[in-house]
C-alpha cells in the first residue's frame, strides 16, 4: 500500500476504535465513580472507588446479581453445547448427504435467524405458563435454540462443505462406518470451525435480553442482561448507574477473556468455512 493508503486504513482503525470502544470505557469509569461523581458529567473520577463492585457482590444488589450470574453462566453454557451437537449433525446431513428439501432447510435456518424475536415473545409466555416452563431454565434453553441454532448450523454446513470428502471415503475403505468415519475423521477436522460456532451461540445466548426479560419473573432463572433492569439506587430518587455499570463490566469480562485468548481460532474458523474447495 502507498503511504496515503496507509495513512487512510490508520485513520478509519482509529475512528472505530474509538466508536466502538468508547462507551466502554464510558461505563469501566462510570463504574469506578463515587455516586457524589455520577452527576458531575466528567468521564473520569475524582476518586476512584470499589463501592459499586462492593455493592453487587457483598451489598444491597447482591442477592439480585450473584443469583442471575450462576444462571447466564448455566443457561448459556447449556444452551450453546446443545446448539453446537444439534447444528453439527444437521450441517453434516446438509454438506454430505443428498435428501429432498436439503436447501429449505438451509434456507428456512436463516429465515428463523432473521425473525424478529419480540414476535413471538407473547405466544411464547402464555404457552409457558400453561406447560410450566415459565421462570425456569429449560424455558430460556429452548428458546435461546431459536437464536444460536440457525447460525450455527449455517456456519457450520459452510464448513463442512470444504472438507475433502475423500478422506470419509477412505476411512469407509478402512472398515469404519459413517458414524465412525464421521466421529474420528470428519469432527476432528472440523474442530476449528465447531470451536467457531460454538463462541458465537455463546455470544448471543449470553446477550439475550428480551427473553430473559419476558419469559422470567424471578431470580430462580432470570440472567444478567434482565436482572441490572431491577438494580435499584439507595432511595427513590437516586438512579443505580454505579452499581448497573459495574454488574455490566463483570457480565462483559467473560466475552472479552474468551476473544482475546481464542481470537486466531475465531478467524480460522470463519475464514476456512467461508472458502470451498
């Protein structure tokens, strides 16, 4: 590239950066501000303080936090395993094996995945309420399906595609079956792109606030994202924006831990889905 060009690339890193890592920063400061600071309007403290991490795990906010905590980490460990075993067969049975209505499958997954989910938030809640999965964990599991599973199937047909069929062939030749040939061959192969999807089933199913928020009314399954929207202040009158700063860096620590010490196998896994042949 010419100096310009480089010149040109820097400058748009620098911007979203900034764009993107901003508010982020934002809520670390906010998060370490006296609740005398929060009103000033400066971006850095005075002084900066541990009240508002003291106040959701040892505090008023605790037995909110630490209840919603263990369930994010248990729903969502739960619910990407489940997507990622699920997804893996069905790319499977979509990259290799030839049966009528293989791309309505396709095609219906990313249909599912761009429906919006406040659509079917109401049908979802009284139909809960009647079976007795309101308020519980499989009644955010099976939901959060809806969000991981079409994308995870996705990603992972795309890179099942590019694997050499050759190889499951000679592992047939070689006496195993196709479920051997699949487990010993065809999975281990797929590794990468299996570790790929199942950070991103991990992502959304992590975020999710709007069934978390819908289809829980107590912290017997209620996680993060909708418990910091119960975080009261000291009275009435004064807002939590310490306290919902400081439970919202705990939740975002898992997120950016996984992406900086996996980050190159994010990348292999979605660029060598991403090419076939």
């Amino acid at each position: 590239m010419t100096t310009r060009q480089k010149v040109g690339w820097s400058v748009i890193t620098i911007v979203v950066l900034v764009y993107t890592l901003g508010p982020l920063v934002s809520i670390l400061m906010t998060s370490f501000k006296a609740s005398g600071d929060l009103t000033t309007g400066r971006f850095l403290p005075t002084r900066f303080v541990l009240d508002n991490y003291e106040q959701i795990f040892a505090g008023s906010a605790r037995d909110l936090f630490l209840p919603a905590l263990r369930n994010s980490i248990g729903i969502t460990l739960i619910a990407t395993v489940v997507a990622v075993v699920l997804a893996t067969l069905c790319a499977y049975a979509i990259a290799r094996l030839d049966f009528p209505g293989k791309r309505l499958v396709l095609v219906s997954a990313l249909g599912v995945s761009m429906f919006p989910v406040i659509s079917i938030v109401t049908p979802l809640f009284n139909l809960w309420r009647t079976i007795g999965l309101y308020d519980t964990w499989p009644g955010l599991i099976i939901p959060y399906l809806s969000l991981t599973l079409p994308i995870s199937i996705y990603t992972l047909a795309a890179y099942f595609q590019q694997i050499p069929w050759d190889l499951e062939r000679a592992a047939q030749v070689d006496g195993a079956t196709s479920f051997e040939a699949f487990r010993k061959v065809i999975v281990p192969l797929a590794l990468p792109g299996v570790f790929t999807t199942a950070i991103i089933a991990f992502f959304i199913a992590w975020n999710d606030f709007v069934y978390g928020i819908s289809l829980t009314s107590t912290s017997a399954a209620r996680p993060v994202p909708a418990a910091l929207a119960f975080f009261t202040g000291a009275s009435q009158f004064e807002e939590p924006t310490g306290a919902i700063s400081a439970a919202a860096i705990i939740v975002t620590i898992p997120i950016v831990i996984i992406v900086v010490l996996f980050q190159r196998q994010i990348v292999s896994g979605l660029t060598q889905g991403a090419v076939k042949g």
